[in-house]
C-alpha cells in the first residue's frame, strides 16, 4: 500500500486501541536517526480532546529529561498522576497538554533499535495502568512497530489489530520475561500458564534458547 493508505490505516489501529483501553489520547512518535528530536506522526483523539499533532514537531528530547532517560533505556514510560511529578519540564509540558496520567512504551525496529514510542493519554480523569494492562500495551507496542518496519498495507495491519483484539479477550494475558544477555543472545525465562491457550506450549516449551526458537515458529516471521 501506498503512504495514503497507511497513514489511515495507523490511525484507526490507535482509535480502536484507545478506545479499548479507554484512554482520551493515543499517539507515535518518530525518533530522528540521531535520537535528538521527536516528531509526532500519528494521533487519535476522543471527542472533546484538543490534539497535539501540530504543535510537537521537531520537539527536542533533551527537553524531558526524566522521560528520555527511560524511553533510550526501552522501558515503559508510566506516570499515573502527572499533578504528583516534582516540578520540572515534564510536568510543564504534560499539564501544557491536559494530561492527567500517561504511559509511553517503546517501539523497536530491526536489532531492536529505537525508532520511535507509542503513548496513551488520560485527559479527563487519572488513570493508573496495572502491570498486566502494560504487558498488553506491550504487544499494541510490538504490532504498531512491525507496521511501521514494513510499512505494510491497511488490510494486514487491520488483521494484526484484529489478531490483539481476539489475544485481549482472554484477559488475563499470558506474561513474560524476555531477557538479553551482553553478548546479544535472547531468551524468554519466564511464562505464565496461560501461554497454554494462546499458544499451545506449556510454559516449559517456551522458555530458553529452544523455547525462543519454539515461539518464533508460531508467528509470522514479520511480527517479531
């Protein structure tokens, strides 16, 4: 598909993940290849929701300074009451934006570098995100980024939206532990039970080295 037709198609994937989640704001961001600024590409907004697409481009992360230190660390950004931040830029900027409560996560592209993060925005009343609504929040994170690595067309971007929407229902989710040692060898060390429905494998057959290898023959190899 054409860049027309993909921009629509990302658009809808945040509406229907927004509205799942019940936030008042979903959103990507692209990082600049030198990781310095940050651009907003994409942005749904619930009604009555100012947007901020216009006014975040070429936005400086050196501006946030507590948010950059986490989101280069590829770690969930979560902050369940802005009014609580101790004074400073994020806060100025989150309140510049209506935000009550927020949470960022990472979206990775080949040899998981960063290229950019996916957010969620509570505008209208606080909201705190549990551990296992962050664990899903990762697998919207993991959809959106094998999007844009292939900047696939609107009807196989849909199905991978479909795909988590059929996996959320069976809440609760199976959790994990993906681990990467320092020479860059990767393995899950911990599932939990319920990867038994969703894949078949007991949490035995998914762990290790052989169990990475085990998980990977069950997706499509564009969606890891």
């Amino acid at each position: 598909a054409g860049e027309g037709e993909f921009h629509p198609a990302l658009e809808h994937c945040l509406r229907r993940f927004g509205e799942f989640f019940g936030v008042d704001r979903s959103y990507i961001f692209r990082f600049s290849p030198d990781l310095s600024t940050i651009d907003n590409t994409h942005e749904w907004c619930a009604p009555g929701i100012a947007p901020q697409i216009e006014r975040i481009q070429n936005f400086p992360l050196s501006a946030l300074p507590m948010f950059r230190q986490r989101i280069l660390s590829q770690e969930p950004f979560h902050v369940p009451s802005v009014a609580a931040l101790p004074e400073g830029p994020e806060k100025g900027e989150f309140q510049a934006q209506d935000i009550l409560s927020l949470v960022c996560l990472p979206l990775l592209g080949q040899g998981r570098s960063l290229v950019g993060f996916v957010g969620f925005d509570a505008v209208r009343r606080p909201y705190s995100w549990s551990d296992e609504e962050i664990a899903m929040l990762r697998v919207v994170a993991q959809i959106l980024a094998g999007a844009l690595r292939r900047s696939r067309a609107e009807k196989a971007l849909r199905e991978a939206t479909a795909r988590f929407e059929r996996m959320a229902e069976s809440v609760p989710l199976a959790l994990y532990d993906y681990v990467e040692d320092a020479d860059g060898n990767s393995s899950y060390r911990y599932w939990s039970p319920r990867c038994r429905d969703i894949f078949g494998k007991s949490p035995e057959e998914l762990v290790g080295p052989e169990g990475l290898k085990t998980l990977r023959g069950l997706i499509h190899p564009e969606d890891y």
